[in-house]
C-alpha cells in the first residue's frame, strides 16, 4: 500500500510502500495523533522504519499499492 506523509515545515512529502494493511496504518497515526505516542512509526517494503514526530503531522494519505510495469512495449 502506498502511504504519503506530510510533514510541517518540511517542503516534500513522504513517500512509502509499506506491506501493513490500512488499519494498521490507521491505527498507528490514531495513536500518534491523540498522544498515545510521540512518534507514527510505520515500516516500509524493504523493512525500514520511517519515524514521524506527531506534532509535526500534516496529514497521511492512504493509497493502493502502485503497481510496477515490467516489460517492453512499442512506443
């Protein structure tokens, strides 16, 4: 699934592909947002962690998985 994350004051988005299922994702920025914990911690395809302060949180959209074209085509 593809998650963007934007960060406040930051001047690009956060792109990832991560393999958690949406309510995972949901749950971990639900959390982060009401102050459960200071950071939304989500892992990405090849199992690195990407870090968020909460109060830096601009806003987190969720996407389908982008799929990747592999091939050769005439153009």
């Amino acid at each position: 699934m593809e998650v963007k994350i934007g960060v406040q004051y930051a001047p690009r988005e956060i792109v990832l592909e991560s393999a958690q299922t949406p309510e995972e994702v949901e749950k971990a920025v639900a959390e982060a947002l009401s102050g459960k914990t200071e950071l939304l911690t989500l892992v990405d395809d090849h199992g690195r962690k990407v870090l968020v302060p909460a109060d830096r949180l601009a806003y987190v959209e969720l996407g389908e998985p982008t799929a990747r074209k592999v091939g050769f085509s005439a153009l």
